[in-house]
C-alpha cells in the first residue's frame, strides 16, 4: 500500500468544485495511515526552496553558536537541538539529527506568553542571519493557512459543519522545525535511526522534505513504506491529537527517518506541526462514540497533552 496523493486543486476554498471528492480521499486516508501527500497547496515553490536554503545556513551555523542558541537555554523549546539530543523511539539510540526550532511571534504581553505555556513566547534567533526571523514567520503564516483549510476538509470528512474546528485553532500551538540528519554511517546497527519511530503529538503536520529521501512510514499492516519525495508535493500526517478527537477512527502511524539514500551528503527536511490552541478541549467529536459506548480517550486540553509528549522524548519539561 502507498502514500496517496491527494490534489487540493479547486478544495482550497469552501465551496470549490472538488471539495467533495477531497473530503472523501481525505477520510479514507486519515482512517488508513493518517498520511498523504497534498499538491496544489497553494503555498508557493520559491517559498519553499528559499527555507531549505536558510535552513542550511541556520544549521551549518559553528557548533558553539549553535550551542548559545540551544533548546536548553528557552523554557519552551525554541533554538537549536544538538545531534543526539532527543530520543525518538526509547528503544533505539538517540537521534542522529539536529535540527532548528522557532514558532510564531506572540507579544509579550499575550496571556499565553505570561503564563510560560508551551510554544507561546519567543523564539531564539541568530543575529548572524537577520532575515531568518522574517523568513520563518512567512513561511509559519503560508502554513497556517493550508493547515486550517486541512482541519475544515477533516470536519467535512467527519460530516461536522466546516468549521467545526475553526475555534480550537484559534491562536494555534505551532512549531516550525528545520532539520539536518548526517549521512547514515555504514557501520550503523539496527537500532540507528536519523529518527526513531515514532508518531507525531499534535494535530497536523505538514513537511517538506529534500530530494534524497529516507523518511519511512508503517502501514496499518505493520510494514514499513518509504515515503518518497515528490517535487511541489508534502507530506501531510494526523498527530495523536486527532485519533482522541475521533475517538481512533483516524490514525496516527508511526514513522521513522534513515538518510540511507543520499550517497553521503546530508538530508534537510522542513517539518511544520500544528496543534490546536492551548486551551482547546480535546474530546471525541460528535458522531464518533455509538450509542452506549464509552469514549477510548479522557478528555484532556491540547496543551496537556503536547507537554506530556515532550516530557517523555527530551527528559525535561517545557511550561
Ligand atoms: O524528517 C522527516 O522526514 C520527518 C521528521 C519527523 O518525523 C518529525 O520531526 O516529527
Ligand atoms: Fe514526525
């Protein structure tokens, strides 16, 4: 089984001619593997190429600048991830990636932002590339808009209203993640992974990868699929939010990376993750509990539940 493609051409906006054939490609691959590929997103090409470029320049940045701008010296995770610092799937080794993290630009005065919440404050950036802070915040904005319009193809999906969603992602969590993963050593074992398995934390994420491949997804079988790349395409996947939105009739699969393929140069993926605001109540959506059933999920805050995820993958925790 394959990754299906899913064009959103004429699905962008509400009431376009192709809205109904998306929503029904969209539900049966959410309740496959929760991943497909979009074309025809509308987030521009040159958008895209210029954030591979910055964030090469962001990650060949020396070591020691990296380290003065680390994840460790943020409350909520923004800066730079050193090789080996996260371990993705516990039963491996750690990671071999490092990668770049920074978010939206929220006053200071926001009530989030007051309240240390995960996500909500600000970012870390380099003043040896004063066009990173703009660039990212253009980017994050383009992919706002294309997840948003995901969540009201999946309320259509789910037979809610469109926007249905709409108020939980108000003020969204999002992160903007760019990632290196050296060349995968010859001599690795086969607990070695560029990134370990893993699923996805939040609702939507939306990624760019390079040409030289090497993410890997499990299928609801238990195989594992490569998931090339594809020119102007991304690849969409469901966080765990949504199986506990849909009380696990969409899925969230786990997958992996190895940077097997690249003939020694290394691999540079752009992963966008979008949760719903901090605040929202993640609860079985309407239609997804039969009657006298119990839901599989407790509610919980999405917020609550990113933290926890956070908690157990870099063994520290963020606000
Ligand atoms: O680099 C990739 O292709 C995937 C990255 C990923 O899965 C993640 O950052 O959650
Ligand atoms: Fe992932």
């Amino acid at each position: 089984m394959g990754i299906p493609v899913i064009d959103l051409l004429g699905a962008l906006a509400p009431g376009g001619p192709r809205v109904p054939e998306v929503v029904r490609q969209l539900r049966e691959a959410a309740m496959a593997s929760g991943f497909f590929y979009v074309r025809h997103h509308g987030v521009d090409r040159w958008m895209v190429q210029r954030q591979f470029a910055l964030a090469r320049e962001l990650l060949e940045l020396p070591a020691e600048r990296r380290a003065a701008l680390s994840i460790r010296h943020s409350p909520i995770m923004r800066g730079f991830e050193a090789l080996g610092e996260q371990t993705l799937d516990a039963a491996m080794k750690p990671d071999l990636k490092e990668s770049f993290y920074c978010g939206m630009d929220w006053p200071a005065e926001h009530p989030f932002v007051q309240a240390g919440y995960q996500t909500y404050g600000p970012s870390q950036w380099p003043e040896e590339l004063p066009q990173a802070k703009g660039l990212c915040e253009a980017y994050i904005a383009a992919m706002n808009r294309l997840t948003e319009r995901i969540m009201q193809l999946m309320a259509l999906s789910l037979d809610l209203p469109e926007r249905y969603f709409d108020t939980a992602c108000r003020e969204p969590m999002v992160t903007l993640r760019m990632i290196r993963y050296p060349a995968h050593p010859a001599d690795a074992d086969e607990r070695t992974f560029g990134a370990g398995a893993h699923t996805d934390w939040g609702a939507i994420t939306v990624l760019a990868q390079d040409h030289h491949g090497g993410l890997e997804v499990q299928t609801p079988g238990g195989d594992w699929v490569e998931a090339p790349p594809m020119e102007d395409a991304f690849v969409v996947n469901l966080g765990d939010m949504i199986p506990r939105w849909t009380n696990g009739r969409y899925h969230s699969n786990p997958h992996r990376v190895r940077n097997r393929h690249s003939g020694g140069a290394p691999r540079f993926s752009i992963p966008f993750f979008f949760e719903p605001n901090y605040l929202a109540r993640i609860e079985a959506v309407p239609g997804t509990v039969a009657p006298g059933e119990r839901p599989r999920w407790a509610p919980c805050t999405a917020g609550e539940h990113l933290r926890e995820m956070y908690q157990r993958t870099y063994a520290r925790t963020p606000a």
